[in-house]
C-alpha cells in the first residue's frame, strides 16, 4: 500500500456498471496501444473481465480523428501493423483509411469489438488503497457514469485531441477564406480548384500538400525553415514478390524483420555520420526535383538529420507535385494575414482561398486525465516513467507512449506485453496491487524526448519524466528494450508487491 497518503476515495451518485462489480482492468482508448492491450490481457489471462472507454464513436484514436487529404503512415506499415495480426495489403506506406479499417476488422476477428464503450469521456481516476481499486468516472452517451477495476490502462496517446498547437498569426481574423488546422478538417470542404496555403512542412503537411495539388488550383507549403524529406516506395518490388511465394505469416515476419532493421540502421547512421545521410538526402532530392530547382533554399535544414524526424515521402509525390507546377514550396516567415491571404516578411503576397495551418501538436500525458492516489492528485510529469509504462508509486496504472524514431506500435505492443504479464504474476500469486519505486539515491535525468522537433520544445515537462539508467530510463531505441524485455527484465525489479483484505464482492 502507498505510505504516507490520506484515504479520501472520491465517490458520487452515479449508476455503476453494476453495483460492487469490479472489473480487471479499464482500458482508456480504442487505438493501437488500447486494442493492443486489450489483445495481449485476453491471451496472458482467459476470461478476464474489462470494458475499452473510447470518446470517439469509431476504432481508430488517430487514424479516425485525422480526415485531411493525404493522411498516411510515416513509417513502415508493417512495423505499424501488430506483430499478431499480419498487415494484409501490399503496402509499405498504407493510407489512413485502410489503417482504420485494419484496426476494426482486427478488433472483431479477436473478440475485442463487443467490449468497447464508445461514445465514451473519461474525467478522472481514482485510487483507492483501502480496497485496491480505481474508479474512473466517465460520461458516456452524455450521462455520468462510473467503472470500478483494479488497473488502468491508459492507450490514449500523447496529443491534446480538442487543443493542437495554433499560433496567434496577425491578422488572421481578417483572412476572408477558409482557415482550418487539420486535426479538425471539415468533411465537407471543398478544395478543387482553390488556391491553398499550407503552414507547415512536417509529416502533416508533407503528407498533405501532394493530395491537394491533385484537385486544387495551386498549393503552396509555407515553411519557416525546411525539413528532411525521404523518399521511399509505397509498394516495395522486393516486399510484394516476397508475399506471392511465401505463406503470409512467414512473408510478413520477412518483411516486418527487414523494415525494422532498415529503420534502426539509418537511425544509427544518422547520429553518427549526420553528413553522410544528409548528402545522401540532398543527392535524391536533387534527382527528382526538376534541373536547376534552388535545393539549397528549401530542401536544406539547419539541424542534423534525426534531430527532429525525417518526414517519409510516398512515391517521391512532393517532388512530382512540384515538378508538374502544382506545388510550390516557400521558405520564409510570415508577416501577416490578410483578406486576400498571407504576406510573408520578404514581402512576397501568398493569395489563398483556403489556409491549413499544419503547425502541430501540443504534447499531453494519460490523455488529460485526472488521475489521483488516495485523494492526492498524481502530476505525470513530477513522476519517474518506469520502463516506459508504469509512473513511480502509482499503484496498477499503466501508460503507453511509443518511440519517437520507430512506429508507435513497436512499443506500445511491448507494453501490452508488459501489462498483461504484470496482472498475471499478480493473478498467480494473489497481489492486489503493485508499484515501481524509487530506491533512497536521487536518479539522474534526460529527456523523455530528445527530439528538437517543435511540438516537443515547447512541451518539454508534459510528459513524466526519464531517469538515465534502466529501468527508469524511456530510450528510443526498440532493439535493446526488445532485447531486455526478453532476457533482462524482472517482473520485480524496483516493484512493492502487496494484497489487501477487503470484503469478498470486491475481490476482482
């Protein structure tokens, strides 16, 4: 039990699931890591009893909240994909739409759909240390309600899904066209034809621009500086013959295996020899950008690459764009918005019909979540981040946030693993509750993040924090986490195990 807290468990008149019911565990998120966990908990521990809380009315997290023109994978689709349910098409890069549809098809095919509660907003979770249990307090379908459990796992990402990150541009209220950020982009929107500003050159707006320059009059990506843009194909020769000789399984672990190993090799290559990547980068760019284009403007950044990440292109589409006179890109700074558009402090006039303002993100932990121990309320970034998955003294939580350099799926489904492993030493030897702690020595830090990328500079104490030797330490490195979780990690390693004597209705 946490030492040292007041027992003041929240409490409220509101109908619970029903009445002292507790459940294993409340999943908080229908995306890859909710679904995920919801997989790897039914195969550690048969019959277990949990309920999925989805605020959307889809499968999906990301790959349902994002609609605008173009959205993708920026990695591998089949490092994407989860490593128990092969990727069935033929892609290397799949679109948003498909990746959806592969989430749902996988979510029933495992008999996870039927425990989804969509419609589905989580406020708060509470620990109580007297019962050893969570309530978390939902709305759902627009009335209050609660569920009790003895863990929680949140799947809930890393991005504030209401608030993404929208600069105060002068004289935007002036603007007499359409003025959307794409994390809310309008099913309805009409492009073809219009003359499109696109604010941005990340992966959104890489992603983006190709797909309105197919309809739209002219699209032109407006970057304060300019970003690594890689090409790659969307559907690989070598992968899709691989596929028609070989069973599916078998050519999906091929294929799964080498896209790994790719994705690692140039991470590696990139922090130590920064010149070579970059070289290489600019010779291909250079190669399909059309003769005498001024790469140095506007495909030359001024970090190094994988300081922030490299943006995937599908099939050079940006570069084929441009070469057509469909897309434009500007490297400059803007001074101001008008009716008319945007001008930009080199006095050039951007004229817009539409603006897209793909700015970015604004980092949140445990999906903005209240979450309280005993009455007292936990700050996610004043706790230590625990294999990545558990915070410091928070008793049956588990968190998943993936890696930065390397699809999220890769270590959200190492988490799930984690957690259903967890619950079921936990189960075989009757512990009700379980929590990493901090030894007497003060740890040294770094960054959860290292990435120098925007949204993650402005945000740099959203997260919970990262200690610099395992297991307190988050890396971005899924070769050596895979390697510990198999053979180096103990289930009780910095772990307080411990039972509770409660009344018999509560025994989950």
């Amino acid at each position: 039990m946490v030492v040292g807290m007041t027992v003041t468990p929240e409490t409220a008149n509101v109908p619970t699931e029903s009445g002292n019911d507790v459940l294993d565990i409340v999943i908080i998120g229908a995306g890859i890591s909710g679904i995920g966990a919801a997989y790897h908990l039914g195969q550690q521990t048969p019959g277990a009893r949990y309920v999925v809380l989805e605020r959307r009315e889809r499968i999906g997290g990301t790959w349902d909240l994002f609609s605008y023109p173009g959205v993708r994978s920026d990695s591998s689709i089949f490092t994407l994909s989860w490593p128990w349910e092969p990727w069935r098409g033929k892609e290397y890069v799949a679109d948003g739409d498909q990746i959806r549809d592969y989430m749902e098809d996988t979510a029933r095919k495992h008999g996870i759909y039927p425990h989804i509660h969509f419609g589905t907003e989580v406020q708060s979770a509470a620990w109580d240390s007297a019962t050893d249990t969570w309530t978390t307090h939902v709305t759902e379908d627009g009335r209050p309600k609660i569920y009790r459990s003895r863990f929680v796992f949140f799947g809930s990402g890393y991005y504030n899904y209401d608030k993404p990150y929208s600069p105060d541009f002068p004289g935007s209220a002036d603007f007499a066209g359409t003025l959307v950020h794409p994390q809310f982009w309008p099913n309805d929107l009409d492009y073809t034809g219009k003359k499109i500003v696109v604010i941005g050159s990340g992966a959104t707006a890489v992603s983006m621009v190709p797909a309105l320059a197919r309809k739209a009059a002219k699209v032109t990506m407006l970057q304060r500086s300019p970003g690594y843009l890689f090409s790659m194909p969307r559907v690989n020769p070598v992968y899709a013959a691989l596929r028609t000789v070989l069973p599916k399984q078998a050519s999906y672990s091929i294929i799964r295996s080498a896209a790994l190993v790719f994705e690692k090799v140039l991470w590696v290559i990139a922090r130590r020899f920064p010149n070579a990547v970059r070289g290489f980068v600019r010779r291909q760019n250079v190669s399909l950008l059309p003769q005498g284009y001024p790469v140095d403007v506007d495909f030359k950044p001024n970090y190094n690459p994988w300081d922030e990440r490299m943006c995937l292109v599908a099939d050079g589409d940006v570069f084929t764009e441009i070469a057509k006179g469909r897309l434009e890109v500007i490297t400059d700074h803007i001074d101001h918005f008008d009716a008319e558009g945007i001008t930009c402090k080199s006095g050039k006039h951007l004229d817009a019909d539409i603006i897209v303002t793909a700015t970015g993100l604004q980092l949140q932990a445990l999906g903005g979540v209240r979450v309280s121990v005993d009455g007292t309320e936990v700050k996610p970034q004043e706790r230590f981040s625990y294999k990545a998955h558990m915070l410091d003294d928070v008793p049956n939580l588990f968190w998943c946030i993936g890696y930065t350099n390397a699809s999220w799926t890769l270590r959200a489904d190492m988490t799930a693993r984690a957690t259903a492993k967890l619950i079921g030493y936990m189960k075989a030897n009757g512990y009700t509750h379980a929590y990493p702690h901090l030894g007497p020595e003060p740890i040294a830090e770094k960054p959860t993040w290292d990435l120098q990328a925007g949204y993650v500079r402005r945000s740099l104490n959203a997260l919970p924090k990262s200690g610099a030797k395992r297991p307190w330490v988050v890396r971005q490195d899924f070769l050596a986490d895979a390697i510990d979780f198999r053979f180096r990690d103990k289930i009780d390693e910095d772990m307080v195990f411990g039972r509770v004597s409660v009344p018999k209705q509560l025994v989950g």
